[in-house]
C-alpha cells in the first residue's frame, strides 16, 4: 500500500506563516508554528481524534463556531487564532469545567511536577473558579491492577485509556461504565486490567487518576533524570526512557521510535526493571567451591575462569544468547577462535541453518521495516506469536488491520492472538518447515498435497491462502519466527521467492529471532559456521548448538562458556544439556540470576550487566543498529561484559586491543564489512537500518545453488490416545519477570492447552493438575487448560519457565495421565529420601 | 429517579469505590469451551448478529435478550452474550451501562416506568410515582423506576408496564394498577394507550 | 390546519396491517418512485421543499443528495428514536400507520441508492415495535422490502433495531454508534454521516414523520406540496401538545398555523382560570416563549427569529401555578441524566447547574449565582461535541432571562424564610 505522501499547505497561526503538511490536524500543525495548543483527549497515537475534552477550541476565520485543533485537518490559506478573546474564553472555560470535579490534590499526586492538567490549568486556565460545590470524594486510590492503581476523583474523562485497550491493544478490558458524569474507567466484576500492554495507560493519562504501583511515591519530577536507552528482553528492542533517581532506574517509559516500537512498551519492558535492584541479583563473581557457588574477588574469578579454558582450549564450546550485546558477541567469536583456536559457538536454540541460507534470508533486498507491516498489502505471520516473541510488533500489525486494512494472514500452529484479525491457517505442533514449503508450491507449482499432510494442514486452505497472498498485493511481509528455520529456511526462501518479494520496497521478511540480539550476535559472528558479517568463518568444523551439547556429554568437549544463556531453561532437550553441564569440567555463565543451569553447574559466574547498565549495541530483526546507554552505575561488583572476554582473552594470551566500550564498538564495525563507517554517534539515538546501507552490498551472497527444501518429515505416528504436541514460550517466561515484585505475579505456571473435544474424550477438567508425558517416558506436571481454538488432536506446552518447561520433553507426542498419589515417604527403601525426591521431577 | 442515586454532598455513585478484585483472573473474550450457554438464548443471539453486517450490532438485542432470560444484566448473563458474540465481557458492561433499560442489579419481574420528565410531572407525575411507590411497597416482584420521557405526554401522567403504556392515571389508578399486578391480571386495562384515538378532530376526516 | 397528512384516518380500523394499508392506495408511491430515477426522486423531494421533521429541519432532499453516488454499500437510518420531552408524534404513526412509514422509507432509500435500511426505535416503544415488526414481515411477504423489490433491479433489507433507553441515542451520530453495537456516544463531524455513517458507509439519516410525509409527496409532486405551508417551512407538521392544555395530543397543522391556534384552538388552552407563563415551541431543548409570544406562526423562520426553534415540533405549555425553577429543575436534571459524559462541558456544566438550581431550591444561592449560572449557559452553548450541551443551555439561559425577577424573589423569599 503506498504511503502517504503528503503535500505542503501555508496556513496562518496567531500571525506566523507556517508550512505543513496538508491534512494535518491543526493541533500538530501548530507545532511548527512554535504555538502549543493544550489537549487532553487527543493523542495521534491513538488513531482519530475524538474531540472529547474540547480544550483545543481555537477560532478559524470564516468558521463561526469555534474548532477543535486537534480535529481540524489545516488547509492552504487557513488562519488561525489561538489567543483571540473567543478562544480564551472557551479555553478558560473548559479548565474550570475540567476542575468542577477534580480534586486539586496536587501536593499529594504523584503526576504532580509532570501533569497536563497542571500545566494546562497555568498556562490557559482563569486562575479561579466560581465552582462553590462540594467536590465529589471516593475512595482512593484503588488497584485497577497490581500494576496499576486509579484515583476515579482525578480522572477527567478523557477516554485515552480505554480507547488504548480498544483502538490499539484491542484487549478491550479497560471500558468506560455508566454515563454522563457518572461514567468511570473500569473494568468487567471488577477483574483486574492485565492485558500485555497495561502499562501503556499509564503513560498516556494526562492527569493522576492511572498511576503505577510500582512507581508511585518513588520520586517527585524534579528529582529524578531520563536516560535514553533500549529494552533487550525480547528482539522487539523497545526505545525507552528509564526514570533514574541516584543510580536507581524507577520507571521505564516509551521512548517513541516509529520504526521501532510506535511509541509503546509492554508490560515485561515497563516492569522488569525491577530487577535491576533486587536482592536475588547477581552483582558479585562467584566460583563453586566444594560444590557450592560462593562469591569470591574478579581476580579469582577470571584466575578460575582462565584457568578452565585454558585447561579445555579448542575443546571450549560457546554459547549466546539473551540480551548480549554485539560487541559481546564479537569479543566471544574472539576468544573462542583466536584465543582457544575453537570453532563451536552458536547463538541459535536449534539446528544449524546453513551459511547461504543466513546470507539470503539476511539479504536487504528480503529486508521489511517494522513500519512495512503498518503499511503492507499482506502480512503473514508465519510460525511466530507476535505477542509472545517480540510483543510490540503485534500492535503494529493491530494498527494496520484496523487503520490501514492490511490483509492479515496466520500460520501457526497454536492458536494465536491474532486470529480474531486474520485469516487463519493451522498445521500440526512443530510442521512449520512443511507448512512453507506448501506455500511455496501452492505459488508456484509443486505437490502441494503431500506437502500439506506433511504439515497437517488441508491442501485446499492453504492453496486458499496462497490465493490470498497473491492477490493482495505486490508488498507482502512475512513476520516468521526463529524456529521455522529448524529445517525451514529453504521453504521460506522459496515462498518469498514465489511471492517476488526481493527487491520491492514495503515488502520483505522479517525474522523474530529466539534471542533477544539474536540477529546482532549472528552478524557478530556467534554462529559455528559464519563469522562476523556472515563471512566465511575463520575456523571450519564449528558444532552447532545441539552438537554441542553432545559433545560436552560425550567428552568430546570438556568446557563451555554460556553469554547469557541457561540451556536448562532456554534450549530444547533439557535432559541432554543436564548431562552435557554435568560432563563439562568447567562452565563459564555470564548471569544476572540463579538460574537451574547457573545454580546446579556453573563453575564460575561472572554477574550480568542489566540493559540499564550496558554500553554496545544490538541489532533489530529488521537491521537496525541500535545504541544502548548506561543509565546507571553497574550495580555491586558488576563490570562491563565486554571487558570481562576481553580480560578472558588477554590471560590466553589473545590481547584483543579493546579498552573501552568505545574501542569495541569500532572493532565491531571494522569486523562486521556492513557495518564499517558507522559511528555511535550516528546511531545516537535512533540506530541505523543496515540493509539500508551503501555498504550493505558487502554482505556475502549466498552460492546460486539454491537449497531445496528439505523433504517433508513423515506426519508423526499416532499414538492410542496421545496428542501431537508443540511449545511457545510465554511473553512472561524469563527470570527478570519472575524477579520483578511487580510482574512475579505473572510469571507462568505449565498448563497444557488442548481442545475442549479432548479435553471432554479424555475427562480432563479445567485447572486440574496432571502428568503429561512424551513417548519417551519424560514427564512434567502441568494444568488442565481447555480452549476452543485449539485444533483437537494437539496440545500446547509452555517452555522457557523455571518449573516444569516443556523442554523436559523431547519426543513429539503426548499422554496426559493422573499424578500417581505421593509415594509414602520409603524410608525402608531409601535411607537418605534424596534420589526418591529426584525421581519424582 | 435513576437507577443510579444522584450524589450530594459525601453521596457515592456505585462503582466508584470500587477497586479491582486481584484474586480474579483478567477477562478476555470468553473461551466457548468454558462457558455454558442456554440454546435458546444462543440460538437467539447469533440470529441477532446475522441481521447485521457487523455482528457487533447485535450487542443491544443480544443483552435484551439476555436480560429476559436471567431477569437482569447479571455477570453471568453478560459472559454468555460475550461468549456467543465473540467480544468481551467488559465491552459489553461498558454498553449495558450506558442504557438506562438495562438492569444491573437483581430486579422484580413486572417493570413500571413512570415518566416523571416535565410534561408527565405538569400533570401530577411525582405524585404518581409517590402512590405506586406506597403501593407496591416490599412488592419485591414489582420494579418501580422514575423515568425519562417516555412519549406520551398526550396521556400524562402515565406508566408503562411490562412495556405497555397506560395513562392518564388518576386518583386511585396507582392503587388499582399494582392491587391488578400483583393479582396476575392486565393493569388498569382502560387506560391503555392502544385504545386511545387522535386528539386532533380532523384526524379522522372530521 | 386545512389539509390532514399524516393523520388522515390514523384511526380506521386495520389501518396497521397491509391489506387496509393498500386497500388505501398505499404502496402506489413506492411504484412510482422506483419507476423513476433516484435523482428524479431526489428532485421531487427537493421541489416539494420538505424539512426534517427530527428537530433540526434540514432540507430533506438536500440532504438525500449528499451522498456519494456510486457502488459503495450505503445505508438508510429511520431515526424512531423519539426522545425529546413533549413529543410523541413518531410513536402515533408508527402505531397506527406503520406502513407509511415503511414505504417512505423504501422511497427514501431508492433516491439515495441505499440496499440496508434500519429504523432505529427507542426500547420503551415496546408495543410498536412489535407493531412494526408485523408491518415488516408483511412488507417483506408482498415484495416491498428485502430482494428485488416488486420484481425490480432495486433491493433494500429493512432491520428494527431496538434501542435500550438513552436520550443521546435520538442524535444521529450517537444512534449510528449505538447502531453499530455501542455506547450511545456522538461522533465528532465532519465526517457527517452522509459521507461516513453507519459502519463508516454513507448514510442517510430520518426521522419517522419525515419518512412518512414522502408517500404522499411523490404521489402529488413536490411541486404541490411545497404549495402547502410557508416559505422555507412547506407542508403540514404533527405537533405534539402537551402540559398545561386542555386536551394534549397530537394536532397536523400546516407550518405558519397561529401558534395561538394550536395551544388553544386544538389544544383547548391551559386549565380554566389559569393563564400560560411559558412554552416550549419544540420540544424541551428549545428557549421558552412567553404568553406574548402566543401569536407567533407556527414555522421555523418565524419561531427563529423569536430566537427559539421548531425542534421536534412539541409544544409544552406551563401555565401559571407552575413556578419556573421547578421547570427549570427538571429540565437541567433531565439533561444532566441523558448527557453521555464523551465531552466536558455538556458532563460537567450540567451537573454544575442542576447543583446550582438546587442551591437556588433551597434558598442557599444569591442573584450573583444566577450571573455565575447564565455565564455557564454561555459556556455550554456552542463549545460542546454534539447538541445536548445546547439543548440544556438555551431554554436554561432563555428562563434566565426572562424570568430573572421570579428566580430573585424566590431566593429572596427562601432566605426569609429561612432567616425566620
């Protein structure tokens, strides 16, 4: 869908010539002209003004009735009084009306020092009011949720909360009951508003009646600072602002990127600051000793550390993942190549993806912008849940449903968010690759029949959605998920292929990879196979992150060093990587938290800087390079990550000539062929899309022998009564969310998602807790979860949470039985009770 | 005179004071596989929705119906319009509460309105409301609520029961009509606007 | 008062079913119109120089060829939301004579290119609802609504949407919002329905008389109708007479009728040995007149330029016994009830009035409060999202003025009163 590209108009505002944008709304427009006209209600972020509160009534010649700036679109020769005596009147009129009944409790509100109404009531209210009334008074504050508190005294009707829970999170909890000046913001028999995105409401109220929990009382304006910076708990990579208050980050707020985040954060991004600060960090090194972590001095920790690897050399494997930073991933590649002369690391969960696979899914003629999927014919969101894996591109694709009526398209095989919005296509749990590659055919010829049963999917529904993506347009996004690349890169390379998405601007792919810089440590050089700019690697025979793991067990590989990474939680196969941590003699973690991995194996811990804390960069699944800050002093005896390899190096006797963040980011772009040139200067504050670089043309193309894809896996053997069984990783998964007092609350417990159908021919009942077991005999208790959309025959796992992960299983099938009733303590069988207890888990 | 007490001085409105229950889950679009929903009730709903382009329209008829099978607005009533129709529980709140038709609290099953807006009230209209209030008083099966404009200030003052006007009442109507109600038979029958005929003397080709 | 339009046999017997219905004649001008093209009925209608019959008074053929033509779905919205105090003529003839209603509206809809048609009836008109909902069903049965109407290219469902009780809803933007499943509340204009309406199609808007008044324009021309009434106020209006009157109802007068004539040639005038102290020309949102007001014409221009308005057409009448802070009492509680809350100062200035009028209640307010009130009137008028604002602050700021003395002494009296 073209953009629009708008024409300029002259109007005239209090006296100034202004140029603008034709179709404006005057209350933008007046911007530009240095004139603030004061609003309430709107918000362009929240689609079409309403014109509620009515402050920006302002006289336009020839117009005998007075405007709403924030309504009116600017037209050439328009002019414009803000401050003729009729616009006074009616401004100071609405301020004494909005004051009728708001409480004037500013001394004791938290907004007070960085309120709308109060600097509105100054600057165009009377300064009195003839309102001689009782005031209405009511309880308050009161939870809305346990992140939000509402003060309804305050609240001035200005509806941008509920037109958020309606217009752009379409959550539609938060609502507006009663009427006329009875009407208050509230929500269904009083459940409370948790949504993904509540915290939103927070930021957009223009007065103290939304306030958050957390925050509240923490610190007065005028005591605290902003510090631009990134969130990097998912690949979203929000632009924030953190609230900062001696040294102490208090708030996080949106820090509005277009091409980013659209001025929007998720509630993990706004919360899980929280664990920044809390005791369960880890802000000190530590090495086990006598089988116990115990924290020790740096030296001791890098002596251990050195040591370890040393012992190990080119037997060290190395992982990445979470949110290390660019530079991190470069100085690993570093170490583990130069220093250790060892070719295994990975950034991956999965299987290796080969190198021209990486190359051509990174090309930038496949590249979409995450403002492409606002303004696409199609987007089709393939093996991924937006809400999930990079939360704040499903408003983004919300937006241009409802805006810009994009044609939505899901595949999935879980039921997903999105659904409502879209059309839909099933496959069976995990048959992503197959599901592709059947697009794909469905295009542009091929056995689409075999290649849809292989997918579980009907033949005819996804020649249907085929159609639909054929027909839609010429600009088409595939939003794609990193585990489609188990196998199905070549299936998506031949769809976007198919749908002749290379070259065309608006159009393209853009992968949400599993970690949160998954795209910028495999640009570094975090992959076995690639170094830094997917070039060739230095070193041939890197193992891929499930190699690894077999190597580390079989003995192969005696060490590993894991950035940001617990492969317990965060990998698939549990078991496996239980045993290759138990056969690795030394484990390197760079951790922020006591995680199964870091707590049962790890033989030296190196504390994780926090987002807050860290210097680099990382980069958007859409290329973008983004710049982190430091908003605050690294907590306890935290350092920087970077300097911690890069120490690591120089003890192997690799001096990688870095000794700032600074010098490491220049290493990286001179690494990294098309990132050369760039500067942190010229990312500042906003990043630089890559792709979109002369340099860009450095990136390796991939060989012309195109992959085919790989043949279809045969549909997986039924078992009597057993369900085919796939795994998502909640949006709240993730040790910051547990860590944050706020947000534990959400952290989940397992469930298994099955049909309503199952659930009635298995006599399962919602909330019951039971034991789920793959045909390899792993088993995990999980909680009865009944859903409708879920399609019968599969259920639906959670993995990446401390307790119970989905990643325990490994076969592909599952059976859901009752927990066997406690063993009576076997104190005859047993003396010591502790491998019963083991057994049990 | 409203389902809502005007407030005063230290008055309340209902809901204000009220915080969220953090016990409760939050409520999205019901599951289907959750929630039970008379076939009746269902299969009227999702005839209302096929009336329209957008089935969101068929939020009003959907709640009226509702109401007339659980008596009143209730949670659960609400949950199951959600459920059929695909929206939230909140969303439907939100337009239950905008109406004054709809009841969101437990109510008797014989509604009186009695229009007390100003031409009803130039004709004696409050003092009505006054005698049905003392006579159905402790009714619990009678539903007596002050009324905006009802239209039809031609037979002020007046009621509508169960939805069928009657007027004008005049002295001793209020007593008959709740003595008529509660003894199961048609109110004040005479005085139904049905069998009134035009004032206007060329009407009817005078 | 000549001529009976709308009225005109409104109670022969079956005159509600189809068979009485036609038997009539009725239905022959919904042959006519769809023989002719939607802009040939477009021109009678313009011709015939018909005024919305809601309250507004827009020409109605005017406002039929706003809307874009073309394939696009379009929509036709009968407005039977009669909510205005004092005015219960769309209920008569839906009542009575609901087929006129319906045929108007397949007339309308026909000129305006419209293939869906709602009527949006208010939910206390229970019983002709049901009245209606038997009229469609015969309609539908005898090919007058629904697919290929008489065999014709034309088609036009016809939905009877119930409200649920809210005022706002008789707006028409807060009637589509309500139509499309939601709160009641008014939308911002422009966009004006006839470009963005219901589920943002174009959409004509109509109340019920003005519907049914176009059966019988089509039948003889607009030409001859405009002939009725005055100019820029043609044809005949069913006024509501209610209050202090001697026999209240519904009277069909042609515009520029003596309003003296109504209130007390139809009507029978207020109560022996009582005399009228103020009227409402149209309904309780337009400014009161007074007992010398009495001969002023019956039509929009004239009712205008006494700084009032036609409105709905509903004359209330207040006759001496009736002190006019109760009036004004009601009236501002009324509107503070119905006010939807969207824009600040429709929710905040009529809840500040209702509470000043009830400090003036109870002796608790001085002649500067009524300075403070009418400035608040001032504040209202003009600076809100739709009209209700308006419709609260003109009659209020009208009693104001004109019965300032009466609103004194009855602080004044209230604080001796007190004081003793």
């Amino acid at each position: 869908m073209p953009r629009p590209t708008p024409t300029t108009i002259t109007l005239s505002i209090d006296g100034r010539e202004i140029q603008a944008p034709e179709n404006a709304m005057l209350a933008d427009a007046a911007k530009l002209a240095d004139v603030e006209i004061p609003v309430f209600c709107y918000e362009p972020k929240l689609g079409q003004p309403v014109g509620a509160c009515r402050m920006c009534l302002v006289e336009i010649e020839g117009i005998p009735k007075l405007q709403t700036a924030c309504s009116t679109a600017v037209k050439d020769g328009m002019i414009v009084h803000t401050q003729s005596e009729r616009a006074r009147v009616a401004q100071r009129a609405i301020v004494e009306f909005l004051l009728i009944n708001h409480p004037l409790d500013c001394p004791v509100c938290d907004k007070g020092g960085e309120c709308p109404l109060q600097d509105i009531t100054f600057g165009w209210g009377a300064g009195d009011s003839r309102f001689i009334e009782p005031k209405r008074h009511f309880r308050k504050p009161l939870e809305l949720s346990p992140l939000i508190a509402i003060d309804r005294e305050r609240c001035i009707l200005c509806y941008r909360c509920v037109r958020f829970a309606q217009e752009i999170s379409e959550d539609y909890q938060l609502i507006l009951l009663e009427r006329g000046e009875h009407s208050f913001v509230g929500t269904f028999d009083g459940h409370p508003y948790v949504a993904p995105f509540s915290g939103n409401i927070i930021e957009l109220c223009p007065v103290g009646a939304l306030t958050s929990r957390p925050y509240r009382f923490r610190a007065r304006p005028w005591e605290i600072e902003g510090a631009g910076t990134l969130c990097t708990l998912c690949p979203a990579q929000c632009n924030v602002t953190l609230t900062v208050r001696d040294e102490r980050v208090l708030r996080v707020l949106a820090r509005q990127h277009d091409e980013v985040d659209d001025g929007w954060l998720c509630d993990k991004g706004r919360f899980a600051y929280q664990a920044v600060h809390v005791d369960e960090r880890i802000t000190a090194p530590m090495i086990r000793d006598g089988g116990e972590l115990r924290e020790v001095g740096w030296e001791r920790a890098l002596a251990e550390a050195s040591a370890g690897l040393r012992r190990a050399g080119a037997r060290t494997a190395a992982l990445a993942g979470g949110g290390a930073s660019n530079e991190e991933g470069l100085l690993l590649g570093r170490l583990l190549r130069e220093g250790l002369g060892s070719p295994h690391l990975d950034s991956r969960p999965g299987g290796a993806v080969s190198l021209d696979e990486w190359r051509a899914l990174s090309a930038p003629a496949l590249a979409a912008t995450v403002s492409d999927l606002e303004f696409a014919h199609a987007v089709l969101v393939l093996d991924c849940e937006p809400v999930d894996d990079a939360p704040i591109l499903e408003l983004r694709i919300r937006k241009g449903v409802r805006r810009r009526h994009v044609q939505l398209a899901v595949a999935t095989d879980r039921p997903s968010a999105l659904d409502p919005s879209a059309r839909t296509l099933r496959f069976a749990p995990g048959r992503g690759a197959e599901l592709a590659a059947a697009l794909a055919a469905a295009l542009r010829g091929g056995d689409v029949d075999a290649l849809a049963a292989a997918a579980g999917s009907g033949a005819d529904a996804v020649r249907a959605l085929a159609g639909v993506l054929r027909e839609a347009g010429d600009e088409v996004v595939i939003l794609y998920g990193e585990r489609l690349l188990d196998g199905g890169a070549a299936g998506l390379l031949a769809l976007a292929d198919a749908l002749g998405l290379a070259g065309h601007p608006g159009a393209g792919l853009i992968g949400i990879p599993d970690a949160a810089n998954g795209r910028g440590l495999r640009e570094s050089g975090v992959l076995p196979n690639a170094g830094p700019g997917l070039g060739d690697p230095a070193l041939d025979g890197g193992r891929d992150t499930t190699a690894i793991a077999a190597g580390l067990g079989s003995g192969e590989l005696t060490a590993v060093y894991l950035l940001g990474v617990d492969p317990l939680r965060d990998l698939p196969d549990r078991a496996a990587w239980a045993e290759a941590l138990e056969h690795a003699s030394t484990v390197i973690v760079h951790a922020g938290f006591l995680t199964d991995a870091v707590r049962e194996h790890a033989t030296v811990v190196f504390p994780a800087e926090a987002a807050a804390e860290k210097e680099g960069t990382v980069t958007h699944p859409d290329g973008r390079v983004q710049r982190l800050r430091p908003a605050i002093a690294r907590q306890g005896a935290v350092r920087a990550e970077w300097s911690i390899l890069a120490e690591l190096a120089a003890r192997l006797g690799t001096d990688l000539g870095v000794r700032s963040g600074a010098m490491v980011s220049a290493a990286l772009f001179d690494a990294v062929p098309f990132y050369a040139g760039l500067t942190l200067e010229e990312l500042g504050g906003h990043g630089v899309r890559w792709p979109t670089r002369e340099q860009a043309a450095t990136l390796p193309s991939p060989s012309d022998a195109a992959a085919a894809p790989r043949a279809p896996r045969p549909a997986p053997a039924a078992r009597g009564g057993a369900l085919a069984f796939g795994s998502y990783r909640s949006i709240w998964a993730g040790p910051e969310v547990a860590a944050s007092p706020a947000l534990a609350f959400l952290h989940p417990e397992q469930r298994v998602e099955l049909s309503a159908l199952d659930a009635r021919r298995l006599g399962l009942e919602d909330g019951v807790e039971m034991l789920v077991s793959d045909e390899t005999g792993a088993q995990i208790h999980a909680r009865i979860a009944p859903r409708d959309a879920v399609p019968p025959g599969s259920a639906f796992l959670q993995r990446g949470i401390a307790a119970d992960s989905a990643n325990v299983l490994i076969g592909s099938t599952i059976e859901i039985l009752p927990i066997p009733e406690p063993v009576e303590p076997a104190a005859e069988a047993d003396p010591d009770g502790g491998p019963v207890e083991e057994a049990l888990v | 005179m409203n389902r809502v007490a005007r407030f005063a001085h230290g008055s309340r409105v209902p809901g204000w004071d009220q915080a969220a229950d953090l016990d409760k889950d939050p409520s999205g679009v019901p599951d289907p596989a959750l929630v039970e929903v008379p076939p009746q009730l269902r299969a009227e709903i999702e005839a209302a929705m096929a009336r329209y382009p957008e089935r969101r329209s068929a939020a009003l008829p959907a709640l009226a119906a509702a109401q007339r099978v659980h008596g009143w607005c209730s949670p659960e009533a609400i949950e199951q319009v959600a459920c059929v129709m695909r929206l939230t529980p909140a969303y439907l709140s939100s337009v239950a509460t905008f109406y004054d038709m709809f009841e969101l609290e437990p109510v008797g099953r014989h509604s009186v309105y009695v229009c007390t807006n100003i031409s009803c009230s130039l004709r004696g209209a409050d003092g009505l409301y006054a005698q049905i209030a003392e006579a159905a008083a402790g009714d619990p099966e009678i539903n007596l609520r002050s009324f905006e404009c009802l239209g039809a200030c031609d037979i002020a003052p007046m009621v509508s029961v169960d939805h069928v006007y009657y007027g004008p009442l005049g002295p001793g109507d209020a007593q008959r009509l709740v003595e008529d109600l509660q003894a199961g038979r048609d109110p004040i029958p005479e005085l139904a606007l049905a069998l009134r005929r035009s004032a206007d003397p060329n009407a009817n080709g005078a | 008062m000549s001529q009976t339009i709308l009225l005109a046999d409104i109670d022969e017997p079956g005159l509600a079913t189809l068979e009485v219905y036609e038997r009539r004649g009725g239905y022959q001008s919904m042959r006519k119109a769809l023989a002719m093209e939607p802009a040939a009925v477009i021109a009678e209608l313009d011709a015939s120089g018909l005024r919305g019959r809601g309250g507004a008074g827009f020409p109605a053929g005017r406002k039929a060829a706003f809307l874009p033509k073309g394939d696009l779905d379009k929509y036709l919205v009968c407005n039977a939301d009669e909510s205005e105090p004092g005015t219960f003529k769309d209920r008569e003839l839906m009542q009575k004579n609901p087929h006129m209603l319906i045929e108007g509206i397949v007339i309308a809809a026909h000129a305006a290119g419209a293939s869906r048609a709602f009527i949006y009836v208010r939910g206390e008109y229970e019983a002709q609802a049901r009245i209606l909902d038997s009229a469609l069903a015969e309609a539908l049965d005898a090919g007058y609504i629904g697919e290929r109407i008489l065999g014709g290219e034309f088609s036009c469902s016809v939905v009877l949407h119930r409200g649920a009780g809210a005022y706002i809803c008789g707006e028409e933007t807060g009637l589509l919002d309500s139509l499309e499943g939601k709160r009641g509340n008014p939308r911002l204009k422009p966009p004006f329905p006839a470009v963005q309406g219901l589920y943002q199609g174009p959409t004509l808007i109509n109340n019920v008389e003005t519907l049914s008044t176009m059966p019988y324009i089509i039948r003889i021309g607009g030409a001859e109708y405009a002939k009725l009434g005055v100019a820029n106020g043609a044809g005949t209006k069913v006024v509501s007479v209610s209050g202090h009157v001697q026999r209240p109802g519904n009277y069909e007068v042609e515009l520029g009728t003596p309003s003296r004539e109504i209130i007390f040639g139809l009507a029978g005038g207020p109560p022996e040995g009582r005399r009228v102290k103020l009227w409402f020309p149209g309904g309780s949102s337009s400014p009161v007149l007074t007992e010398a007001d009495l001969d002023i014409p019956y039509d929009f221009d004239s009712l205008a330029k006494a700084g009032t308005m036609l409105g709905s057409g509903a004359i209330i009448v207040v006759d001496d016994s009736t002190p006019v802070l109760d009036v004004a009492l009601k009236l501002a509680k009324f509107y503070r009830h119905e006010s939807c809350g969207k824009c600040t100062p429709c929710r905040e200035g009529t809840s500040w009035t209702v509470r000043m009028l009830e400090r003036i209640a109870s002796g608790e307010a001085t002649p500067m409060d009524l300075d403070i009130m009418a400035s608040v009137q001032e504040h209202i008028i003009g600076n809100c999202l739709c009209v209700l604002g308006d419709a609260m602050a003109m009659p209020i700021g009208s009693m104001i003025v004109k019965f300032r003395e009466e609103l004194e002494s009855h602080m004044e009296y209230q604080q001796l009163a007190g004081a003793a």
